[in-house]
C-alpha cells in the first residue's frame, strides 16, 4: 500500500505528462498541416510559439534566469531548447514524467 501523499504525486505525475503529452501532439499536427500546406519541411521552434502565446513572460523567464539563477545558464542551454522545434520538449517531458510515475506491471504476473 502506498502512502496518500505518494499517490498524490504518482497521480499528479501521469496528470501532467498526459497534458505534455497531448501539447506535443497538438503541436506535432500543427506543424504536420502548417508543412503540407507550404509543400515544404515547416517546423516552429519552441522560442517562436513561446512569443506568439506570451512575449512578456518570456522576457521576464529570461530576466530572471540571467539576474537571478545563473547567467550562464540561459545562452546555453536555454537558448538552445527554444531553437528545438516545439513539439519535441512536451512530448520529452511526457516521456520522463510518464516513466516514472506511470504503473509497471507487478512482478508475479
């Protein structure tokens, strides 16, 4: 038996990578229609959908990662995530969060 808060997290964990995961399916099929209709390979990186949806809050991320986390941090790696397209981070963070919080099947059947 597991214990309530343990559950809390299990299922709060598969809750989070089902909204991931259908994010980057979403963005997937968006990008799938966007190239079909272009006739061309059109895949919208993280940055840019980042933008569209909320310029301000990604100044502000970038702000607060360079003034107060660690600068170093946001031209590398930062940076380069929002170059990825923008399916692959939600359907990634899906894939880990539904790893470790998704059931396994028991070991006597």
């Amino acid at each position: 038996m597991t214990s309530p808060l343990r559950r809390f997290f299990l299922w709060t964990g598969r809750g989070l990578a089902l909204i991931f995961g259908a994010s980057g399916l979403w963005l997937l099929g968006a990008d799938a229609v966007r190239s079909i209709s272009q006739g061309t390979m059109s895949l919208k990186p993280l940055g840019q959908v980042w933008y569209e949806i909320d310029a301000g809050s990604l100044n502000l991320s970038q702000a607060v990662v360079e003034r107060y986390l660690f600068p170093e941090l946001w031209d590398p790696v930062v940076t380069t995530l929002l170059n990825w397209p923008a399916w692959v981070v939600p359907l990634v963070l899906a894939a880990v969060l539904g790893f470790f919080t998704w059931p396994r099947g028991r070991a006597g059947s």
